[in-house]
C-alpha cells in the first residue's frame, strides 16, 4: 500500500476533487499556503493499493498544469530599497508536488 500526498494549487483544486471522485479514489484535502507567492493551495492524502498507483498519478498528471504567472519583485535586504523600481518576474505555478510514501501498517478503525 502507498500513502500519496499531493500539494496542488487553488486554481486545480475543484478539478482533481471531481476527477478523483468519477474514478472512485477516495481522499481527504487539507487547506494549505505556499510559502513562496502565499497563494491558495491543497493537499490531498490518499492510500491507495500498489497496483492501484499509477491510476492515482495518471489522475493527477491529467488535471493539474503548470501555467506562467508574473509577480512583482521585492527589493533585496542588502539593496538600497530607496532606488528600487520593482519590476514583475514571471515564475510557474501550479501542477502538482507529489510525495510517494510506502505504508509499514494501516488500520481502518
């Protein structure tokens, strides 16, 4: 058995939870934050059989994508911040980060 944990970004949230559900996958989301831009994320837990995996990941790989976002810079600690002319950066966002867990023990209570 494997435990998947996925962080997945606001705007995929809604998708994944209603693809997962067509398919039968069961799952729990917790509300979470990114640390980096502060946006809307999710995380999804799920334990799913070995067999079953590759099922899961196709799922995910199918409604999370990566898209172009630009947000503004902020001035470094050590930069005169007096001269600073902040200037929008493009960064990607979104897809999904995954984490694969192996299970040792699982008991439904």
């Amino acid at each position: 058995m494997k435990a998947v944990v996925a962080v997945v970004q606001g705007q995929d949230t809604i998708k994944l939870g209603n693809a997962l559900r067509q398919k039968g996958i069961p799952f729990t989301t917790i509300d979470s934050t990114g640390g980096f831009l502060r946006e809307r994320n999710s995380t999804f837990m799920m334990g799913t059989p070995d067999d079953q995996l590759q099922k899961v990941l196709d799922v995910i790989s199918a409604n999370c994508h990566t898209r172009s976002e630009y947000v503004s810079s902020y001035p470094s600690a050590f930069d005169p911040a007096e001269f600073y002319m902040p200037r929008p950066i493009e960064v990607q966002v979104g897809g999904a980060s995954v984490w694969i867990l192996d299970v040792v023990h699982f008991e439904p209570l």
